[in-house]
C-alpha cells in the first residue's frame, strides 16, 4: 500500500491526491498498484520532480474528476476501466534510458510498450483499454482517442503532466520514499 503504518497517506503522496480518490483507485487498480512493475514505477525520475508511479496516481485522480464532471452532465464514463488504464498508461517508460535512443522515441514507442506491460499485468484487459493506453499520446502520436475512456485519459494525462511541471514543492523522486 501507497501508506504510512497508521494507515494515512504517505506525505509525498498527499501532495497529489485525497483519501477520497485513493479509495476509489484502489478499489479498481490495487493489483496494479501491488505490481512489481508498478512498484518499480515509484521510482523512477518522470517530468524532472516526480516519478512514473506518482504521475500515473496523478493521472488517476484526475481521470476521476473529469469522470464526476461529465456524469453530472449525464455523459457516463467506465471509471473502473479509466482508473486502471491511467495507472497502466506510462509502464511502458520503465527503464527510459536503457530502452530509448532520447526524448523522442520515448514518447513516440512507449505508448505501445505501456500497452504490452498492461497485458502483462491485467490478464483481461479488453481493446478498447488497449487502444486507450497507445492513444494517450495524441495529438502527439497519430493514434486517436477512440472511446470516452480514451479521451479521458488523454486530457487526464495532459493536466497531470501539466501539474508535474509546474509543481513548485518538493515531490517524491526516490522510490524507497514511497512503501507499497
């Protein structure tokens, strides 16, 4: 678990998100988040200030609001499928360094690579999930958003790197700080 002994929240993740919303992510990703592969996501250097597990809870959290604001306009999003494919949205980065040539292919492959580690990890995992991890990219890649999912993913992804970027605290950048 992403918390301290007592049961809190851990500080770094605090910073990110309310106890709220990680209820709800944990009840629809907590075999994602006991992964190995996204327990190694913690620590790894994302966006310069975080690391690749906490900007994929970001994009969670996120993906959650944006999924309050559109049923209160009557539109209804799967917020199990978007919790889980907003976790699972970046994995395909792990080990940027040794996998990628630079920045670009980065961003240009790791979509489809997150696509593959998600197969690994959520053994059912349906097209449209698939298609969502290798479209969060867009309009930088050339694959679209196809399903509401999708496009919740992408604009939760868009806001959380935004946020990443900006975040004038210090935020986690080592994974041992972080105990799941």
């Amino acid at each position: 678990m992403i918390k301290m002994r007592d049961g809190s929240l851990d500080n770094s993740l605090k910073k990110i998100i309310d106890e709220e919303s990680f209820k709800r992510i944990e009840r629809h990703g907590r075999d994602i988040l006991d992964s190995k592969e996204f327990k190694r996501s913690l620590g790894q250097v994302h966006h310069h200030k975080t690391t690749v597990g906490l900007h994929s809870i970001r994009t969670a959290m996120i993906g959650l609001w944006i999924i309050d604001r559109l049923k209160k306009s009557g539109i209804k999003v799967d917020e199990r499928k978007v919790v889980r494919i907003t976790l699972l949205h970046d994995l395909g980065m792990l080990g940027r360094k040794k996998r990628y040539k630079n920045d670009f292919e980065c961003g240009y492959m790791h979509p489809r690579n997150s696509a593959d580690t998600a197969r690994k990890i959520w053994k059912d995992i349906d097209i449209v999930s698939i298609k969502a991890i290798k479209s969060h990219m867009w309009p930088l890649s050339l694959n679209v958003p196809t399903s509401k999912e999708a496009f919740v993913l992408c604009l939760a992804d868009k806001l959380a790197s935004y946020k990443d970027i900006t975040f004038k605290g210090e935020e986690a950048l080592k994974g041992e700080q972080i105990r799941l």
